[in-house]
C-alpha cells in the first residue's frame, strides 16, 4: 500500500501504527472490522428507524434504548473510520489537535453508554419493583431529562482529560501504537510530567465504572429481592424475561472494559497488539450485537422490525 504518512518529526502530528506487531495483516483485520462496524450501523439505525416511526413504541423503555443505540454509533463512528483508513490506505498521521478531539467524543460517548446502563437498570427496577408507579415516575419527558443528565456528566468527567494533554510538551518520536488516540498511550508519547493525567485517568476509570456498576448491582439486588417475595413462579419468569437483553449489555460492556483498561496500565505482561484488539472489539461488537439481543427479547420491537422488513420486501400494492 502507499504511504501517505507524515514523517513523525513534524510537530504539529501524530503517527497511529494501527496494531503493532500485525502491520502486515492490516487488511485482513480490516475485514471484520468494518464488517463488525456496517453490521452495527446497519442494525442501530434500523433500531432508531423503528422506534421513531412507530407511536407505540414511544415509552420509555424504547427512548432508553434509542439513547444506547446513539452512544454506540458515535463511539465507534470516533474511531473506525480513521483505524480503516490505516488499515486499507497506510494513512497513520494525525494532528494533535484532531488526536485529542477524537480523544474527546470517544470517551464522552462511551462514558454517557455506561450511564445509559445505569438508567436502563433503574427502568427495570421501578417496572419490576414499582409497576403501578412506573408510568408516573418514568414519563419521557424525564427520561429525556436523565439522557441530558447522563452527557453532562460525561462531558464535564472527560472533558479535563484532553485539556491536561494540550498542555504537555510532546517529544520528537510521536509514534502512537495504538488505532485510536487512547488516553495513557498519547500521555506516554509526553515528555512532561503527566502524573495529573495518569492519577486523572485512572480515577475516572475507577469512578466512572466503580459508581455506576455499584448503583446497577443496587438495583438488580432490589430487583432480585423483589421477585423472591413472588409465590408466582410464572411472574418471577416473566420479570427475569423483561432484564435479559440489559444483562447482556452489561455483560458485554463492563468485564472486556474494565480488563482492558487495567490491563493497559498495570498488564506489561500482556502483549501490545493483543490489548488493542480487545480494545477495539470492546467497541465493536457491543454496537452489532445489542440490536440483535433487543429486537430477540423485546416482542413489541421485534415485531415492528419485522412488519417494516416484509413492507420492504412485499411486492408493491400488495
């Protein structure tokens, strides 16, 4: 492929290696990658599409899922298109500034994902816990309240994280490794003391994650106490059904992001370019899987999606 990279000695960029050590299988990387990417545009639009389209669906249980669905498109829309243009066309050079705005709308969006997880989960609690309260506590327009909350949060937690890097002076080798601009790997490329940044980062990954994985097990500690009061095997059934899609979510989200964040800091037994992959793919098959595992669990959905697929593909005037 040609390389149209900037030599790294120019101040005013930085050199994105892709993965490191796989250099020559880029584009047999790129393949699922962009596979993982398109099939996850393709199923969280169709998601936005539905709900948007469809009165009956305007609850709050759907806003909350439409709110999941546009974090994981601008978190992974903040760094896929720039690790395929790596990949496919050698293209490894990157302003600072550019590094630390990707920087920026990467971890804001996927910091308001984590949040949304973490209102998802009280939407289960007051449905199971309090059902004949849901429809007065949960109305959309406080949903859509809470989804201002949660990117305010995210915005004013990470918001400082780029702001300590702009002001560091980088040394001459600029080499990145790593396909997006990841927070510690760009603090080491610093020559300055990035103390601030490091203590920075790591308390935001242990607040942010620690706070709202606490506020979930919370919740589905009540939810579980709750149904143990049930004499109703059926409902308890019934429930358990209404979380499972969540439970999945959660299980995709938080073990692969919190190893990977620890692992990035403390695991130098770890081999670079199997970290980074797990990174990526922390942020590529949540986004194509979680439509999936909605539109399988939740019925109203499912059946909507499917009443637009046979629309599409029905003959016209029939």
């Amino acid at each position: 492929m040609a390389n149209f990279s900037f030599p790294p000695s120019d101040s005013s960029i930085f050199i994105l290696t892709g993965i490191p050590g796989l250099e020559a299988d880029h584009i047999w990387i790129s393949i699922p990658f962009s596979a993982f990417y398109i099939m996850g545009l393709l199923g969280n639009f169709t998601v936005l599409f539905v709900v948007g389209k469809e009165q009956t669906l305007h609850k709050p249980m759907y806003l909350l899922l439409c709110m999941l669905v546009l974090s994981d498109i601008t978190t992974s829309t903040s760094f896929v298109p720039k690790a395929l243009c790596i990949f496919w066309f050698n293209l490894k050079s990157i302003t600072v500034k550019s590094c630390l705005t990707q920087m920026f709308f990467f971890y804001t969006f996927s910091t308001m994902h984590s949040a949304v997880l973490v209102t998802m989960a009280f939407d289960r609690y007051v449905a199971i816990c309090n059902p004949l309260r849901y429809a007065t506590i949960l109305t959309n327009a406080r949903i859509a309240k809470l989804g201002l909350v949660c990117l305010t949060r995210a915005v004013l937690f990470i918001l400082p994280m780029p702001l300590l890097l702009s002001r560091q002076p980088f040394c001459a080798n600029r080499i990145i490794p790593h396909t997006y601009c990841d927070h510690i790997t760009v603090a080491k490329v610093s020559c300055g003391d990035i103390t601030a940044s490091r203590v920075y980062g790591l308390l935001m990954a242990f607040v942010i994650i620690g706070f709202d994985l606490t506020l979930i097990v919370l919740s589905y500690g009540l939810i579980i106490r709750t149904l143990l009061r049930i004499s109703s095997k059926e409902a308890n059934q019934k429930a358990l059904k209404t979380c499972t899609a969540h439970i999945c979510a959660l299980l995709m989200s938080y073990p692969l992001g919190l190893f990977s964040s620890l692992s990035h800091r403390f695991g130098q037994g770890i081999t670079p370019h199997i970290h980074i992959l797990l990174s990526n793919l922390h942020y590529l098959i949540p986004p194509m899987l979680n439509p999936i595992i909605y539109g399988i669990n939740t019925k109203d959905l499912r059946v909507k999606v499917v009443k637009y697929i046979c629309r599409m593909y029905s003959p016209r005037g029939t």
